[in-house]
C-alpha cells in the first residue's frame, strides 16, 4: 500500500477541520433554534390555552351547564386537542380518545394541587405538548398542541445544516489542495531542477529570490549542483589523461607484440601461444582506453549536421559483414536527421556489437521518426537487469552466462552518453517474438536549428 501524499494530507486535515468546525458551528446553531422554537411554541400554546380555559371556566359556571357544547365552542382548530376534568369525569370533543391515559400522572398531580402546568409527550407516536390550567372547583382544564409542524421544521434544519456543514467539509479540501498545490510549486521547481540534472543538464540552477521561504534550500541545492559539476568534471579529466597517457605505452606494446606475433612461427608452442595471449590483451585493453577517452569525451557540446541516417545505418552494418538489408525505415521518417553524425555512428554500431557478441546477432535495424532500434535473437534483457544495464562496466547475464571477456563494459554506457547528448534517451525491452529490443531516441530539430 503506497503512503498518502503530502498534499492528500493536508487537504484531508483541512477537509476534516472545516467539518468539525461546520458540525460545531451546526450543532450550537441547531440547538439555540430548535429552544428558541420550543420556547415560542410553548408561550403561544400556554396564552392560548389560558384564554380557553377563561372560556371554559365561564361555561361551566351555572348550574347544568352543557359541557359538550361548551368544549365544542372553542376555536382549538386541527392541531389542538381539549380535555376538561369536571366532578372526577372526564370530558372531551371526540368520542375516539382515551381520555383517561392522555393526561400524564405528574400533570394530573400538579394540576391536582392548584398548580398550571405544561409538559412534551407523545401522542400516537407524535410529538405534543400538553399544558394543564386548574378551573374554578376541582376542574381541571387541559389542552393538547401538536408539534407535528414544529419538528418538519427542525428536520428541515437539520438537513440543510448537514448539507452545508457538508459542503464547508468539501471547500475546505479545495481550500487545502489549492494552497498546497501553490505551496509546494517551488518543491516542484527543485524537483525539476534534480531531474535535469539527473539526465545531463549540469547547468541547472535554482533561484533562491524566487521563494524566500525556500532561499536555504535553493542555495544548498545550488551548492550541490556545483560540487556535483567539479567532481564530474574532475572525474572526466582524470579518465582522459589517464587514457591519453596510456595510449603512447600501449601502441609501443602493441607494435613490439605485432613484430613478435609475425615470428610466432619461429617459437617453440608454448612462446606462441603466450604471444597471442599478450596481443589479445593488448588489443583489449586498447579498446578498453579508447572507450574510456570517447566517455571522457561525451559531456562535450554535440556537432551536428544533416545526416542521411538510412545510409548511414546500412554502412554500419555492411562494415560489420553484415548485410545491408538489415536495415529497416519505418514509413513517413525523414531520411536526413541534424545529428552528431560520428555520435550516432558509434551509438549504432555499439548497439549492432552488443547484438553480435551477446543477443544471437541483430535480426533488424529499424530507423523511425526520431529513433533508431536494434533486434537482436537472444535471450532477451530481464526487467531487473534493464535500469542498470548502460552504466558504466555493467556487463549483462548473458555475458556472464558466455564467459566473454572481450567486451569492456562500456560500449552501452557510450550509446548512453551519446543518446544522453542529443537530448534523448536510450533503453531496452523485450521484442516480440523473442530477444531483446534496445532503442536510442534521438529528437530531431530541423537542419537548420542552431546546435
């Protein structure tokens, strides 16, 4: 399971502050409502039944009175429900309602005493409020007001107020994923800058007045960089004089061994077969100092020139006895590219070596549009091996699995390097079929674009 990024994070905080801060805000402004209703409907209820009971109470008062006809002159309307408690009875509006558990025993009790009052109950599983008034006597005067309205209503606020605490939570994510994404645009910069150093652009720098807060970084980044450069740049040297000194001593052995090699016939087996050895060697170890000056020399600025890229690679090949056929153009690529046109040789033919000595022997040279490829037949390259296999004295299974020791270890390195200098890129996959498939990617400008 991958971690959640940085900028997940902080919206996700934001996100869930906005909404404990909404819910809070929603809860108090819920609770201050839903009381200030309940008190306004509680007062209202109360004046109202007061004002029925000074009805009621004036309709009872003679003797006999009519108290069906007393109740039923009340303007309670739908939502009010009367009860009167007279001379240990109980008397109502409508037959249907059992009178004598609508009342609540506390209520009956205090009314009992003298005392008004008004209680919350559930009438046929709904919401009511029952507010009881003493009359003149022992009667007792009660009416019940439905809440029905009163709780839609605070449903409906409560909806809306989770649809807004909602909304709050989702802005607050916004809110936070847009202000880490413009917070962490100078680390996008750095990123950027780390990767151009990291494909060859050693001139990457950073600005340290384009984000204060970010001065530090940007100067030891800076700082970086340059140390990196010196070291490449000492490093190369180093390879190339070495190299170079190498090579006045080498041609010296090499032609000492050339005249020994010519009298091999001259000496007993086992001198022979000791100067074949040492001219192997030294041949080795010529192309091992050649491979190693032509790396010293890959950092430097490209020439580049129009290029019939086609001809070339069939030159390649024909070079290597191989035939010209090989050679492969994809429909609709330019015949003339504006490369570096000793670079693109050594890189083809370095990728055709390859295929030779270790992949079974090149069974295409495709030229497409901005890109050169190399078939081979052999066992292919394994997806662990294909992101180390153009470092420098990496050698592949297959040479391992052979035994070869004429190769130095370099030659993809070199492709690499050469790719790495036209802007491009150089890598390895399977073919389909069987065998490996290495490409150079080459963007190509027009001819006349300045190198």
């Amino acid at each position: 399971m991958s971690p959640i990024g940085l900028r997940a994070r902080v919206s996700a905080a934001f996100a869930l502050g906005a909404l404990i801060l909404s819910a809070c805000i929603s809860l108090v402004s819920y609770e201050s409502t839903r009381n200030t209703l309940f008190a306004e409907r509680e007062r209202t209820a109360v004046r109202a039944t007061y004002y029925d009971a000074a009805v009621v109470n004036a309709g009872i008062a003679g003797p006999d009175p009519d108290v069906l006809a007393v109740l039923r002159a009340l303007d309670s309307g739908s939502d009010r429900y009367v009860l009167l408690h007279l001379d240990g009875q109980w008397h109502s509006r409508n037959a249907d309602e059992a009178v004598d558990t609508a009342v609540p025993r506390g209520l009956r009790q205090m009314t009992a005493d003298g005392e008004a009052g008004a209680q919350r109950i559930r009438r046929d599983g709904r919401p009511a409020l029952i507010v009881g008034v003493p009359l003149a006597g022992s009667a007792v005067f009660y009416e019940i007001v439905s809440l029905d309205e009163l709780e839609r209503t605070l449903q409906t606020l409560a909806l809306i107020l989770t649809a807004v605490a909602i909304m709050v939570a989702a802005a607050g994510a916004a809110v936070g994923w847009y202000v880490t994404r413009h917070a962490l645009r100078p680390l996008s910069a750095v990123a950027e800058a780390a990767r151009g150093i990291a494909g060859g652009d050693l001139t990457t720098r950073l600005d340290p007045d384009a984000e204060p807060d970010l001065a530090p970084l940007s100067v030891a980044f800076n700082d970086m960089a340059d140390q990196l450069t010196r070291r490449l740049e000492r490093d190369r040297r180093f390879a190339a004089d070495v190299s170079h000194e190498l090579r006045s001593p080498l041609q010296t052995l090499e032609a000492a061994a050339s005249v020994l090699q010519k009298r091999r016939d001259a000496l007993d087996e086992r001198s022979g077969a000791a100067i074949t050895l040492v001219t192997a060697e030294i041949s080795r170890f010529q192309a091992l100092v050649d491979d190693l000056l032509e790396l010293a020399r890959a950092d430097q600025p490209i020439h580049r020139e129009p290029v019939d890229v086609p001809e070339l690679a069939q030159r390649v090949c024909r070079l290597r006895n191989l035939p010209a056929s090989l050679v492969e153009t994809v429909g609709g690529t330019p015949e003339i590219w504006p490369v570096d046109r000793r670079r693109i040789e050594q890189a083809l033919g370095n990728l055709i070596d390859n295929a030779v000595r270790y992949g079974g022997g090149p069974v295409a040279v495709r030229v497409g549009p901005g890109y050169l490829e190399v078939d081979d037949a052999g066992p292919g390259v394994a997806e662990k091996d294909r992101a180390g296999i153009f470092d420098r004295f990496v050698r592949g299974p297959a040479a391992n699995s052979r035994g070869d020791t004429d190769g130095t270890g370099l030659g993809l390195a070199i492709v690499a390097g050469h790719a790495a200098a036209h802007g491009g890129t150089a890598t390895v996959t399977d073919r389909p079929g069987g065998g490996a498939r290495f490409r150079v990617t080459v963007p190509v400008t027009s001819p006349g674009s300045p190198t």
